[in-house]
C-alpha cells in the first residue's frame, strides 16, 4: 500500500510540476479590447475600401530594459534585434511594419523588474512610458496562476506590453501580445481559467456556457461566432486545448464534440491560441483586417505618423572591427576609441562588450549613424574583455551579421579630461559654451594642414564632425546644425597620428 502510494504521488507531482512550467498569456480586462474591436467592425462596414488598401502601416516600439537597481540582469539586447525581425515576419501578411523609436530604455528598478504588477511598477511604467510609440518592456519575471507561468501580457488602459525576458528573441508570445494590443481576443476566451481536459470536460462538452466563467461557449456550426469566444467568426472554436496539449506538437489529435453533438476543429497554429511548436504560425483574414482597422483608430493616433522608417536590407557584410588592435592593451580604461568598417544598408549598430570569463558583465552600446564610439565606462585593468557587433537599421534586423569576437585588455591609467590640454598648437573659447548659440572660436598655432575635428558626447556618441583646412589663425565653429542640448562633451582634434582631446560644456 505504501508503494502504491509513493507511486501516485510521483505520477501526480510530476503532473503538477509539468502544469506549472506551462506558459500562459497574462492579459486580462478584455472588456475595453472587446469594445475596440466592436468600433473597429462598425469601422470596416463603413469603410469597406480599407480592406483593399495596400499601403504598409509602419508601427513604433519602444523597447524598455528593466534590469536590477544596480543595472545587472537585463536582457542581452542583441535578442531585441532578433525580436523585432520575428515580429516583422509575422505581421508580414498583415502589411504591418515594426521599427525602433528612439534609443532603448534602460529602467532599473528591481520591483519592476521581479513584479511588474506591483502598484510601484505600474507607477515606474507610467512615468517611462512614450507617447509616440507602442511600448514594450522587458521583465526578468511576471507571476505564475493555477495555469501556468505567465509570459507576457498587454495591460488594456495603459496601452502597454509586458513580457519576460526569456521570450524576447526569435519568439512568438510577443506577436501573441501584439494581436492583445490590436484588439484581438483568444480564440478560446471564456476558457483561460479552466483550459478544456477530458477527464473534467467528457469527449462532448454538454453545457452552453464555460463553467468556471459564465462565457458563452463557441458552437462549431458557427451559429453564435459574433457573441462567443472571440467574437470572430473565422476562427473556429477552441476550448484552450493547446495549453494542455500532452504532446505539445501542434496537433489537435483527439475529437472533441460541441453541445450539439459536432466536433470541434480549433486552429491551432493561430497567434492567438496556445498551441505549440507550430511551424508557422497566422491570423485569419478577419483578424488581419481587423488588427489594420485598430491601428487606425482614432485611439491609436499616437503611434501614427507619416514618418516612412530605414528599412534597406542589409549587404552579407560582417563589421570588421579595427580598433583596438586584436588583444591589445588600452592604456586608458576609461577613454577606448573603437572604430570598425561600415555594412552596406546598416545605419546603426549594436555593440556589445563582455567583461571577465567567469563573473561576466555586459555593456551595450546602441550606435546611430556612425561605426565609431568611444567608451568611457569599462573598468582598469581586465585581461579578458570581448566586443561583438550587430549591424541593422530601425526597421529591418533580419539579414544582419555579426563581427568576429573581438578580444583586447584594459590598463590602469584614467583619462581625467578635464585635464587634458588640447596641446600647445591650439586654444578654443569660450569654454563653457551657450548652448542656445553654440559657436566656440578655435585658434591654431601650429603648422597649416588638415584637421579632422570630432565631437562627442560622453557617453561615446559621435555628434559632429568636420575636416579643416587651417593655417595659423583663428577659425568659428558653429555646432547649430547638430542641435546639442545641454551637458557635457569631447573635443577631438585628429592631425596624422595625432589625436588631441578636451571636454567642452554646453550651459
């Protein structure tokens, strides 16, 4: 008798076990998602020459990295890339384009970061939150319920996307999210609390209504489509089957009989059901419309724009990073020029460098516009640091190849450039500058020659450049044209194989 009983326990904790692990979609309140796509019907019967537009809707994301408070546990960002070509993909079909708006967010705040529920995290994503773009922030966890682990959510009313880290990359719970954002329901809602299992529900569900929600059941003739479920009438029934499914293969390989006796057929390789594994994944041609329809809502208006985003496809072409030299040692720890070879449609790269073998810490730099940086916030003397780049542009990540590892070490000596004099060849004033009227003059004391000038600001960012040919004198140099704001930056002279640096401040 104790061994009987030792083995239905394993059997049963084992079960248990397997339910926990299963993942789950967050999103709840769809009572305001219901209502948007009631209004986005009525929008399409009114405006039934929409179906036939071609025009490709381009859609703004603001990434937003929630990490520890003191900055460790964040997403390797470089999946961020290879989330937005997954999202891309499959919104292909639907002519919806996503790009990148702005820089990545970084938030660190540890509540956030380990219950993005809480009434502090909802007030730190609120105050982060960016008025021109579909915001999405990524999270180390979210909670689990009686189904599952949570992957992700949308949070109707604050018009945002939660998902945890884990499933950020070439994933489809973020296209799941999406369609949450674009008024879409699950194929089985009504069913999330009590996902459909033989042994409680019988091979013929026998009752109208879900029992542990009151949701009216989807019957498969389709006599009800427009109130049940999802209220879509092209995607067929679903009792939640797939989050269950033994198999996990998308198959919905047993028969399952409605209350009028017919089976039901779910769709399982649809973005808004829980089936998994399915080798494509799609909306139906109802959903997509529909999905068009919210985004140009008038409560959508925010992520619309004219603005057509960078979405060349990129060359094959890997970055060739050559600077520093290939396991060299930086004298400097805090002041490491890094310099690699352009790719052919990329107009932004990400760069990573990971410092130590072992206790590893990762620093990420989002580069626009330039294949240079200076960074300014490694630590002295590491032997073992590695620098990966990524290239792509806002709207396309697709095609991108990575550099070589690149691997080099730090010294021990600081750059205070506060203390650096630009050499004894050349004096610039006046020093702070006004940033309203950001003209500084440049005296030259040296020999008249070309002069590469290059501005940075501190966080390594190039943001202006101009080559000069001077002789003895004094030269204006007007910034207006790079719109700088306030703050701090470094003036770097290159003359040969002379580089001259020296802070200047905006005020």
């Amino acid at each position: 008798m104790k061994g009987l009983f030792l083995i239905f326990f394993v059997v049963f904790a084992m079960g248990s076990v397997g339910f926990s692990q299963v993942g789950v979609c967050g999103t709840h309140d769809h009572d305001e998602i219901f209502e948007r796509l009631e209004m986005n019907k009525r929008f399409l019967e009114l405006n039934p020459d929409m179906l036939r537009n071609d025009e490709v809707l381009f859609v703004p994301v603001k990434f937003h990295v929630v990490t520890k408070d003191d900055g460790t546990g964040g997403i390797e960002e470089e999946a961020i890339l290879t989330q937005l070509c997954r999202l891309n993909n499959d919104y292909e079909a639907l002519k919806m384009h996503f790009y990148i708006k702005g820089d990545i967010n970084h938030i660190p705040y540890t509540t956030l970061y380990d219950d993005p529920r809480h009434t502090f995290s909802t007030i730190r994503m609120a105050a982060n939150f960016a008025n021109n773009a579909l915001n999405i922030f990524i999270v180390n966890k979210i909670g689990t319920n009686e189904s599952g682990t949570t992957l992700g959510y949308y949070q109707p009313g604050r018009d945002w996307i939660v998902v945890i880290q884990s499933k950020v990359g070439n994933n489809e719970t973020l296209s799941h999210e999406v369609g949450h954002f674009f008024s879409m329901a699950h194929p089985f809602y009504g069913w999330e609390g009590c996902p459909y299992q033989a042994s409680v529900h019988g091979l013929q569900v026998n009752y109208t209504t879900v029992p542990c929600s009151g949701d009216l059941i989807e019957l498969a003739n389709g006599s009800n489509c427009e109130d049940a479920a999802d209220k879509i009438c092209d995607t067929p029934p679903d009792f939640n089957f797939g989050l269950y499914d033994p198999e996990q293969n998308c198959i919905q390989d047993f028969e399952v009989k409605d209350v009028n006796g017919d089976v039901v057929h779910p769709m399982e390789n649809n973005f808004m059901s829980y089936f998994s594994n399915c080798e494509t994944n799609q909306f139906t041609p109802t959903q997509m419309n529909l999905m068009r329809a919210d985004y140009q809502a008038s409560g959508r208006n925010y992520i619309q724009s004219t603005y057509i985003p960078d979405t060349t496809l990129l060359s094959d072409e890997k970055p060739m990073i050559t600077e520093p030299a290939y396991n060299s040692t930086v004298p400097y720890y805090d002041h490491i020029f890094v310099n690699w070879s352009d790719v052919t449609g990329a107009s932004s790269y990400l760069v990573k460098v990971t410092v130590g073998s072992i206790n590893k810490k990762l620093y990420y730099y989002w580069v626009d516009n330039a294949s240079e940086i200076i960074i300014t916030d490694l630590p002295a003397n590491q032997s073992f640091i590695s620098m990966l780049i990524w290239p792509f542009n806002e709207g396309n990540s697709c095609e991108m190849k990575v550099s070589e590892t690149h691997r080099f070490k730090t010294g021990g000596i600081s750059v205070d450039v506060s203390e650096i004099n630009i050499s004894e060849n050349f004096k610039f004033y006046p020093n702070p500058v006004n940033q309203t009227v950001p003209v500084f003059t440049l005296e030259n004391f040296g020999e008249a020659d070309r002069y590469d000038l290059e501005i940075f600001h501190m966080n390594g960012q190039k943001v202006y450049t101009n080559s000069l040919i001077m002789d003895k004198g004094k030269y204006t140099i007007d910034l207006s044209s790079a719109n700088l704001g306030k703050g701090m930056y470094l003036v770097r002279i290159i003359h040969g194989q002379e580089i001259f640096n020296q802070k200047l401040s905006l005020n």
